[in-house]
C-alpha cells in the first residue's frame, strides 16, 4: 500500500519485467544510453533526497519501480548498442 490517501500504482509490466515491449535495435540511438544513464542517476540522487527527507514508503516505491524500469531499458539499450549484428 502506498501513502495513506493513495494507493501504490502496481501495472502489470511493474510486476512482470518479462513482458515489458521489445526495443528494436534500429529505434536504439546512440544518444539513448547516455540518455538513460543521465535519468537513473537523477533518480538515484531524488531517491538519497526522498529517504534523507523521511518520505512515506508508496513514495520511495515509486521511484524504486521507476529506477528498475529505465534499468532495465538501460540493459536493453547497452545489449543493443554492443550486440553484433544478425549474420
């Protein structure tokens, strides 16, 4: 459960990574990573910032499944970066 008056927001691709949409390599720019990169550590520093300040757990839960998921996007688009291409 998340903060007194609102419920935690739990969508199934939150609970199933397995299912989350398929990234096509030729969508995967080269700017897309670094993209990425740069939102999971805003994220990481509002994170320090949320527990520094005492926020409430549905917060703090939020952020991590907003943290797991542009990780998990992060993985994608590294693997497609460096995967070679289909002989």
């Amino acid at each position: 459960m998340g903060d007194a008056d609102t419920p935690l927001d739990m969508n199934d691709s939150a609970l199933r990574p397995d299912r989350q949409p398929d990234v096509r390599p030729d969508v995967v720019s080269a700017a897309s990573v670094e993209v990425l990169a740069r939102r999971i550590d805003e994220l990481v520093r509002e994170r320090q910032e949320l527990r520094r300040g005492g926020a409430r757990n549905g917060v703090l839960e939020r952020n991590r499944l907003e943290l797991a998921q542009l990780q998990r996007e992060l993985s994608r688009a590294l693997i497609d970066r460096h995967l070679p291409p289909a002989a």
